[in-house]
C-alpha cells in the first residue's frame, strides 16, 4: 500500500523508525515511493489506454507549481511542527471522511456543478462515460500539491 493512501501510512512510519531524520528526508522518501508507484499504474493504464490525458495534464499544471512551492516550505519547517501539522491533518481528513458518509446518505450528491464530459474507450473497447469538474480539479490537485505550505 503505497499509493496515496501508502503516503499517509509511509511518512508516520518514517517519522518513528528515524526520528532522527529531518522533516525533507522523510517527506522526501515518501513522495519517491508514492512517485514510483502512480508511474508504475500510469504506464499500465496508458497501455490499455485508460489514461484520460487531458485531465491529467491540467491536473499536474494546478499541482506541480504547488507541490515545488510545498517542497520548499517543508525544508523550512521543523520537524515538531511537521509532525503537528501532519497529525492535525490526518485527524482532519477522518473527521471529514466520517462526515461525509452521513451527509451522503442524507442527501443526493450535487449534480448542478460545472463540468465536461468525457469518453474513453480502451484496448478492450470498453467505453467509458464520465464528467470531470475542471476547476474542482485543479483546486483539489493545487491544495494537495502544496499541501505543506498550508
């Protein structure tokens, strides 16, 4: 488990098993090993072209300025105040998740937000139909890209 969810498991781990370390070498490592395996499953996705390009690359347009900007202020931040803000987040993140299972079984998801369609069909001519919110989308890959300078 070293996908995003990986990440979230993988730094903690870190965290303890070198607490020596600084803040950079361990955030480091974990963006490696998270890097290496989004590549491994884009590879196998571009293969069967399953790969919705477009999208990916305005994605990576909102993230990568974010992510060099969260590069940085990890290097100046401290791990005491690393591991705080880390551990906030986490907390954050599953009050959240926790939340909006109630909120969804309560209500519909909204289905009046911007967005385009989208059709794929791959190797197997499977088709699939979906909706991207652009600006959704870059503001959710901005956010968890420079998620350190917040």
């Amino acid at each position: 488990m070293v996908g995003i969810g990986g990440g979230f498991i993988l730094v903690p781990v870190l965290i303890l098993l070198f607490p020596d370390k600084p803040t950079e070498t361990v955030t480091s490592i974990s963006l490696a090993v998270v890097f290496l395996n989004a590549a491994s499953c884009f590879i196998g996705y571009l293969r069967e072209d399953r790969v919705d390009i477009r999208s990916g690359i305005m994605f990576a347009i909102a993230a990568v300025p974010a992510a060099i900007l969260g590069a940085i202020a990890t290097a100046k931040v401290g791990s005491v105040t690393f591991d705080a803000a880390f551990g906030l987040t986490m907390i954050a993140g599953a009050v959240y998740l926790l939340w909006r299972s109630r909120i969804i079984k309560l209500k519909r998801v909204r289905d009046d937000w911007p967005s385009t369609n989208r059709v794929l069909l791959d190797k197997t001519d499977w088709i699939y139909r979906y909706n991207v919110n652009e600006p959704l989308g870059m503001g959710v890959s901005a956010v968890a890209g420079g998620a350190p300078v917040f």
